[in-house]
C-alpha cells in the first residue's frame, strides 16, 4: 500500500435535519428554503455532529483502504478540534502534521438538510482551515510519501506552488482538486499543472480552465497539461483520460441512488479514485471504485459515514472505453 498526504481542510459538520420546514421552494431559476422565516423559531427534527472538509474525507477514504493517511490541516484548541482528532484516532489517520491555529476557532459548517429532497444548504465558518502558508513542503522529506492529495487551497497559489514543485523534486505524484478561489485565478493555475499527474474537476470547472463545450473537447485540452485528467458530469456520469497509457473512458453513474446528503461526494470520488490507482490497480477499475465509492457516500448523512473500506464486492456499471 502507498503513503498519502491529504493537504486540505478539516471541519466540524453541524446537520440540521428536516422533513417539511426546509423544503425548497422554487424561485426563477433557484430554490430557498421557503418556510424558514426571518424572526421566526423552526422545530427541527433532528441534528447531528460529524466532520468534513476535503483533508478528512479523503484521508479517511485512503486509511479505510489500507493505505497509509497523513492529514495535513488546521484545528484549534476547542471542542470541534477534539471532535476531529477522535475522528482521526479512529480512522488510524496519522495526526502528527495536523497544526493548532491560536488566533481562530476550528473550521465549522451548519448544513440545513431537507430529509425529503436531500437538498442542502450549507453555512460555513473556514475558521483554522481558511490558511495553509504554515505548512512546509519540506515536510514532504520526513513524511516520504508516494502521493501527495491536495483539495482546495482556499486560493493559497504559493502553498500549491511550493508543495507542487518539491513533490516533483522528490518523485512524489500529485492529484489535485482545486477550488473556486482556485479556478478564479486561471493563468496561475495553468501553471501548477506541470507537476499535477492527476487532476480531477467538474465539467463547469474543466471549461473555466481550458476552451471547450462538449466533455471529449475538454478532456482533450486537459490531457496537454496533465498525464491523467477526470471531468465529472453530476448524473451524466463523466470522462477520464490516461494520456500515458492511451486510455480514455466515458463512464455513467455507479447506480441511480436515492441521495440522502450530497456533501463529500466529489471527495469521496477522487479519493476514491487514487485510493485504488496508487494501489496498482488499472485506470478502469479506479474509476468504477471512485463512483461506487462516491454512490456510496450520498446514500448516508455526513461526508464520511458510506466512504467504502475496498473490500465490497461491487457490480457493474456504464463505462465504454472510447
């Protein structure tokens, strides 16, 4: 099994759970919950703690595979730290790089969840994960790892550049996940990609970083900057390519699930992804765990409570070699 860095966010996830008061009302070409009325009182029926943030989830999903999970993330000294360090005790998650903030409180989401629709709307303090310029990517030569897994940055260019650059240095390959405040600096991230060997976006992402309507066109213009790139399409499924080994999949969803909470489904996809591919397994296999790893993640409450462990026997899904 591999050694693999998560750089990412840890946060304390607050479910506010309901059947009928959360109910999206349609507005234009949106939806709020409509019968949440300022100045009122709402009962609820029901509320729960968990813990989230691209760091934890994809850690978790590398530790629940076998591998060996580093997190590298920001907490403070208050009871949602604790909450996340018991997480990672349990999950066997090395902690060691895990960094207190003194100025901040943890990172916290309040998710609204109508338990009917399973929509969401989520309220989020970035708190102790706002910053990551405390991190040395010298680091990188005690820990040794073979991956290095890297979400969103929150726009922190300087941190990606000097941990993108000393993994190349060391021979340590790089998925990356990057974000909106990412994205929004398009020209910077370009150049990032020269030392990313997989990337992972969505299909609006991919078209903000490449010129491209159809997902084909996309891949095509990715697969210049990166040796593997994978373009997800919500329930259209999506689009991987393996520029080295000369693979390209079209690929729909794992099953039609009926989606309890979609928090941590885009973590749960990559993370699942790499967790198979850094164990050797092919690049058609590694897509179909991602999917069932990130089906799997949507039918439970909380970003990590369905991340699977590997060893489900999985069936069949739409995937074409093209």
């Amino acid at each position: 099994m591999a050694r693999i860095v998560s750089l990412g966010s840890a946060l304390q996830d607050i479910y506010l759970i309901d059947h009928d008061d959360l109910r999206p009302t349609e507005i234009g070409g949106g939806a709020i919950f409509g019968k949440v009325l300022v100045g009122s009182k709402v009962d609820i029926d029901k509320f729960c703690y968990e813990v989230g943030g691209g760091g934890i989830n994809s850690a978790t999903t590398f530790a629940r595979n076998g591998h060996e999970a580093i997190l590298m993330g920001n907490v403070a000294r208050d009871p949602a730290g604790q909450a996340i360090f018991r997480v990672l005790d349990r999950e066997g998650i090395d902690s060691s790089y895990v960094d207190y903030e003194t100025t901040k409180a943890t990172g916290s989401s309040v998710i609204l969840l109508d338990s009917k629709s399973g929509e969401r709307t989520i309220l989020t303090y970035r708190g102790a994960s706002e910053k990551f310029d405390n991190f040395s990517a010298d680091d990188l030569e005690l820990i040794q790892p073979d991956w290095l897994y890297v979400t969103t940055l929150r726009g922190d260019m300087n941190t990606c550049l000097r941990f993108f650059e000393k993994a190349h240095e060391m021979g340590i390959k790089v998925m990356f996940n990057p974000g909106v405040k990412e994205l929004d600096q398009n020209k910077k991230l370009i150049g990032l990609l020269q030392d990313v060997d997989v990337l992972l976006v969505n299909k609006a992402e991919a078209a903000r970083i490449v010129p491209g309507v159809i997902l084909s066109e996309l891949l095509y213009h990715l697969n210049n900057y990166v040796p593997i790139a994978i373009i997800t399409d919500g329930p259209m499924g999506g689009i991987a390519g393996n520029r080295v080994t000369g693979e390209v999949y079209r690929f729909g969803i794992y099953e039609d699930a009926k989606v309890k909470d979609a928090t941590g489904a885009g973590d749960a996809f990559g993370s699942g992804f790499l967790a198979k591919f850094a164990s050797g397994k092919s690049f058609r296999q590694s897509l179909i765990f991602a999917s069932a790893n990130s089906t799997a993640v949507v039918k439970k409450i909380g970003a990590s409570r369905g991340i699977l462990t590997g060893n489900e026997e999985l069936h069949p899904m739409p995937i074409q070699k093209l």
